[in-house]
C-alpha cells in the first residue's frame, strides 16, 4: 500500500485514517446523533486490519468521549496505529463549548488528553480552531513547548488561513494543516494547498465525503430523518438548494464507482487524494459495515478523464 510522508515528520500515513467524530456520541453541540461504543469500536478495529495506520480525534468530540473510545479500541493491539487529537475547545460543567488558547488551558487540555487515550505521548497534537485569534501565538507557542517537552511528538494546526499559517510559521515549524476538502467543498484549493506545498506542510484534509453526502447512500428522506442532535441539520449543504445538486453530484461519483466495483464514498475521497498537496484524508467510521465501504479508497485512484467528469459534474 503506498504511504506518504506527513511533512517534516517521521511518520509515513496510509491514504485514508480512521476519523472519529461520530465516536463522541450524541448530547453535544456537534454530534451526529447517537453512537454505539462497540459499533465504534469494530469500525476501529476493522479500519486497523485493513491496514489503516493512524486515527484523528479530538478532545471537544463527544466531550472527551470519542478519545475514551479510541483508547477502549487500542487495549490489546499489537501493533498500535499513529493517535491524532486536538485541542483549544473546551467545556464547562454545563456541556458548553468555549474557545481557548491560553497557554495553561492548552497545557491542561493535553494532559487530559494523554489520560483519556491512555498515552504517554500524542503523535499528532493539533490547534483544532485557531480561536480567540489574538491568542493564535500564545497558543501555537505552547504546542511548540509540548513538543519540546516531549509530551507531543509533531504539532499542526486546523482550519488556519493562510495568514494564519504565516503567523504560526515564524514561531515553530508547522507538521500539518488539517482542512475541510470535498468536491463540494474544493476552495482549500485556491490559497491553502498551494502554499502547504510551497513550504512542506502536510495535509490531512476532513470531510472528502461532506459528512456523508457523497456516500451515494444519502438521500432526501435520510437527511429529513437525521436526528435533531445531528449538527447536518443546519448545514447549508443539506438544505435545498444545495441538497439537491450535492446528490446530483453523489449519484455521478456512484455511477463512475460501479466501473470498478467501488462505491461513491471511495471515488469522493479518491477525487481528494487526487491532488499532489493532499497526504492523506479523514474518513468518518461508525461501523464495521460503514469500513468495508471506504476501504477501497486505500488503493483506488481515478483516471484523467473520470476527474474531467467529475468536474464537469461539480460546474453544472
């Protein structure tokens, strides 16, 4: 299987990791509604025989919930896959999420970190949301401390700008940038991209399949059943008139995956491996089941003229 090199670290990723948003659960500001822990569970495990090697969560996911279920995963396995998780979104004893960046806040949200996954050392550690923004330096400032201080091996950021990066840049070096990417969603490719090459920051991009749309398995009355806790119900892009289009689009990545036997979601995330910028993407997993229908993309690619089609498709 071939691998790609995350930045300036050691760590060689498979294409696809396990993505474990969902794996929080539901009663929170921004779930997906209600999750199985054994569901999520066999979805990790069954990610990790197909040779999937890293997983991204993050501390805010289910409120410390989804890092408690990837370490319920990991107890026993042999081989222990690359762990990714976040900070800068914590919560109060209400349940509601705040936004800090303050050094002691940082420091203390890794330590619960390390104890909720049960590590001695994060691989990944990233700024989930570069907010406040007047306190982007002190923040970044703190991930580089960690580093140094041995508690995170490589440090990235999240939903950055541009000028963001260049402001994180000039205090310590950036491992990775983590970005929203899809077909519906392509504008990562204007600024972002570009200068992720430019200066050797890897790319894990989220959502390649726009929190389910491009599955080929959405369809209007999905969308109408998501439960009330499941945030896509106030996402533009499953309202009318996006929704419609989005589908349009979904049905044409469907028809080019019934050439090769594969399904809509592995040509969605192969559409955004396509790009030389791009590492590698976050798949959302929430059952064995949901696995077996991403894991393809681990190997498929896409031809000239199917990423011609499916452009073609994205400006109709």
């Amino acid at each position: 299987m071939h691998k790609k090199r995350l930045g300036n670290s050691d760590m060689e990723l498979t294409p696809i990791g396990v993505g474990a948003w969902a794996m929080g659960g539901g009663g929170w500001a921004f779930a997906w509604g209600p999750q199985d822990d054994d569901e999520s569970i066999s979805a990790i495990h069954a990610a990790l025989d197909h040779g999937v090697n890293w997983i991204d969560t993050a501390a805010v996911y289910g409120l410390g919930h989804s890092e408690e279920v990837v370490a319920r995963a990991l107890e026993g396995r042999s081989h222990r896959p690359y762990v990714f998780t976040k900070c800068a979104r914590t919560w109060n004893e209400n349940r509601q999420i705040q936004k800090v960046l303050k050094r002691d806040s940082v420091r203390g949200e890794c330590e619960s970190s390390l104890r909720r996954l049960k590590l001695d050392v994060i691989d990944l550690y990233q700024m989930h949301w570069p907010e406040p923004d007047e306190d982007l330096e002190e923040g970044w400032e703190t991930l580089a401390r960690l580093k140094e201080e041995g508690k995170v091996r490589w440090i990235g950021l999240s939903n950055c700008t541009v000028a963001q990066l260049e402001r994180c840049r000039a205090i310590a070096p950036i491992t990775s940038l983590q970005p929203p990417y899809s077909a519906i969603s392509p504008e990562t490719e204007d600024a972002l991209l570009p200068y992720c090459q430019e200066h050797g920051i890897g790319v894990i991009v989220y959502s390649p399949m726009k929190s389910g749309l491009l599955t080929g398995k959405m369809t209007r009355e999905r969308v109408a059943a998501l439960p009330e806790d499941d945030f896509r119900r106030r996402v533009p892009a499953f309202q009318e008139p996006q929704l419609s289009r989005n589908l349009a689009l979904a049905d044409v990545m469907k028809r080019i995956g019934a050439r090769h036997g594969r399904s809509a979601g592995e040509v969605a995330i192969a559409w955004t491996l396509r790009h030389p910028a791009v590492t590698a993407a976050i798949v959302g997993m929430r059952s064995a089941e949901q696995v077996a229908g991403v894991a393809g993309a681990l190997e498929f690619q896409l031809s000239p003229a199917e990423i011609a089609e499916i452009d073609s498709a994205r400006r109709a």
